[in-house]
C-alpha cells in the first residue's frame, strides 16, 4: 500500500541517480510527510529529501504530475498514429485544444525516454536503411525533412532527426520572388543535410560496435550527400554503403523497402502528412515531439504485420532482439511513468528534441515559425 519514493525528483541531487529505494540496512534518505487530499488521486503521500530539501509527492513521478484533468494518455496518444488532428481529438475528450497540446507535448518526452531505453537495449541489425521524409511546417515555403534510420529486417527505428530544406521544384515567377524574399532573411546553417545525416549513421555505427554487429551495410538512395555524411561521420571505409535509385519500383524487393515502408506509414497513420492541402505541421520542434511517440509506438506497439498470423502477435522491437514482456513494461510505462531527462541515456538528437533546438531562425535572432510557447508551460 505505501508508495516508496526510488529517487529523488530534483535533478541536481545526488539521489537523483537511484535505482533502488532503499538498500538493506540503509536509513530512509527522505522524511514522511503527512499526506494532502485531492480528489482526483485521493490521499497522496508526502515526502522531503533529507539531502537537498525538496519536497515531492508520490504524484511527483506520475505522467500526471501537475494536471488537474486526467492525462487520458491512452486516447492522445492513439491520435498521434490514427491520423486524428488535434482539434478533432479536443472535441472528443471535451478538453481544450491547448489542453491537447501539452498533453502531447508531454507524451513526446516520454517517448524520447522509451526510444532512448530502447536504443540500450536492442540488437540493431547489420544492415540499415537511411532515408529523409519530405515534408514542411507553416508553409510549403518551409520544406523539411525527418531522417529516419531502419534496421532492415527488424524494420524498427533506431534513429530519427530534422533537416530544414530549401523549396526546390517548379514555381510560378512569383512563387520564386517570395521564396527568394524569405530566404534571403533565414539564417541556415551550412552543412546541415549532411551535418545531420552523419549524426544518425554516427549513432548507428556506435550501437553496433557495442554489441559487436559486424560488418555493417548502409542502403540509402543516391542522393549526394550521403558518401558525403558517412565521410563525416568517419565511417568511409568501415562500413559498406548500397545506393539504390529513387526512381526503382518500390517493392518488397526494393532494398530500401524498410524506409518505403514506414514512409508510407507515417502518411496513413499521421494527419499532418496526409493531404498536404488540408492539414500540416506548425512548429518544426512540435512536430519532432509527435515523430518521438509515433516512432516509440512504431518500435513497441504496432504488430509488424496485421495480416501475418505470427507477425501480427509480434512487434518491431521484438525483431530487434527484446523479450515480450520488457517491450510490453516499456509501452505501459510510456503512458505512466514520468520520464526524468538526466536518468536517461538520451542521444544528442533526443536531447535537442527534448529541448525543443529544431528551429530556423532570421537574421534578426527571432523564430521563423512565430514565437515558441515556453517549455516550463508545456511540460511543467
Ligand atoms: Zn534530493
């Protein structure tokens, strides 16, 4: 019945890095603190760290914590990969659309800690597809592209970041000058497709050396900053890389059929890539937080195929070598747990998703998709 606290909830402490409540023979390293009433969660029990001061409750370490309405985790985060918008799933829950939002938000976090757990615990394949999904945010003035890495035969995603792109293409004269006028104002970074692609074989080439997966293949198409990324990355040489033509059919034989895949995934599952006339992304940084938990479900939820009587009882995560139950502790604990960033093994293009950096900026310092909303206001 008593709720024994595992950590403390102040990240500066040194009993925020805790995996146990107590050791034998150890003394409480927290007082008891009374209780307060409320009448969503009854009776919640009270403590105070004995070596930073802080005072925390057991809602403290809910995904919960602050909310006076019920996250109803279940029905937002099945929103985010059943292709509902936001406003539609408002309506539904009887909630506030920015109620929603934070919601999301929230469940973002809480997928970066899942993906990053997962990461430490799964077998990545000798073989991996890269791949960039086209999109955009605000306008389609403002392409982007979400990398995501595929393990080939597991088809879980180990790795996913943002690259903000120019708009290329045909355009009318006058589409030309206003793309010309606002670029002329943006600050882009120089380098940054290949910048971030080297990122994610970086992190994949690392995952594979600790579990000693060798030798490893890349298959990407021939886009020409790839050779480029993996030079980066200082991977020339020590890996195989595979291109394979855009243009080629698109089927199961494909090679790059693991990211065909889950493009066309996230298309039917996600409402912000489905028409792009309808509905789209607003913020670039929000949009990463919703890839978080699509690619969290995709990896511990979803059957790997609905129509296969074995594979419709197995999951993306299962392929890439974890038990059932661990991936099953895992998708519960998503919806339920509060993810702690500093108790996490999160990777750089978790923690820049986490701080909400995917963003373009002017020249003149100030966001190029309108004033951000402050994260304490999200999450907190
Ligand atoms: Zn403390």
């Amino acid at each position: 019945m008593s709720f024994l606290p595992l950590f403390c909830p102040n990240p500066d402490c040194a009993h925020h890095q805790r995996r146990t409540p107590l050791l034998p023979g150890e003394k409480p390293w927290f007082h008891r603190k009374s209780h307060f009433n409320t009448t969503r969660n009854g009776w919640v029990p009270r403590f105070r760290c004995k070596s930073c001061g802080r005072y925390f409750s057991a809602q403290t370490f809910s995904v919960d914590y602050r909310l006076r309405i019920p996250t109803r985790c279940q029905e937002v985060l099945a929103s985010l990969y059943t292709c509902q918008g936001q406003r539609q799933l408002a309506r539904v829950l009887g909630i506030d659309a920015s109620s929603v939002a934070r919601r999301i938000s929230r469940l973002g976090a809480q997928a970066l800690g899942a993906h990053a757990r997962f990461l430490q615990a799964a077998t990545p394949d000798p073989e991996a597809v890269f791949d960039g999904f086209e999109s955009f945010a605000r306008s389609q003035y403002l392409p982007l592209n979400v990398n995501i890495l595929v393990g080939k035969h597991s088809e879980a995603l180990f790795g996913f970041n943002l690259v903000f792109l120019k708009r290329k293409g045909r355009m009318t004269a006058n589409q030309r000058i206003q793309r010309d006028a606002l670029e002329a104002d943006i600050v882009r970074p120089k380098g940054h497709g290949s910048d971030r692609a080297a990122e994610l074989f970086g992190e994949y080439y690392r995952l594979c050396q600790a579990r000693g997966v060798e030798p490893i293949t890349f298959y990407t198409d021939e886009h020409r900053d790839y050779p480029l990324a993996l030079k980066k990355a200082g991977l020339t040489g020590k890996v195989a890389h595979h291109t394979t033509s855009s243009r080629k059919a698109r089927t199961r034989s494909n090679p790059l059929f693991a990211v065909n895949y889950v493009d066309r995934q996230f298309r039917k599952d996600k409402s912000e890539y489905v028409r792009e006339t309808t509905r789209w992304a607003q913020r670039p940084d929000r949009m990463m937080e919703r890839v978080a938990v699509y690619v969290a479900w995709h990896n511990l939820n979803k059957p790997v195929r609905v129509r296969d009587k074995k594979l419709k009882r197995v999951t993306h995560a299962q392929l890439a070598g974890l038990s059932k139950s661990w991936v099953e502790q895992e998708w519960q604990r998503l919806g339920r747990e509060r993810v702690f960033p500093k108790r996490e093994p999160l990777r750089e293009f978790h923690r820049r998703v986490w701080n909400r950096e995917d963003v373009l900026l002017r020249k003149d310092g100030s966001d190029v998709f309108g004033p951000a909303e402050p994260l304490w206001r999200m999450r907190a």
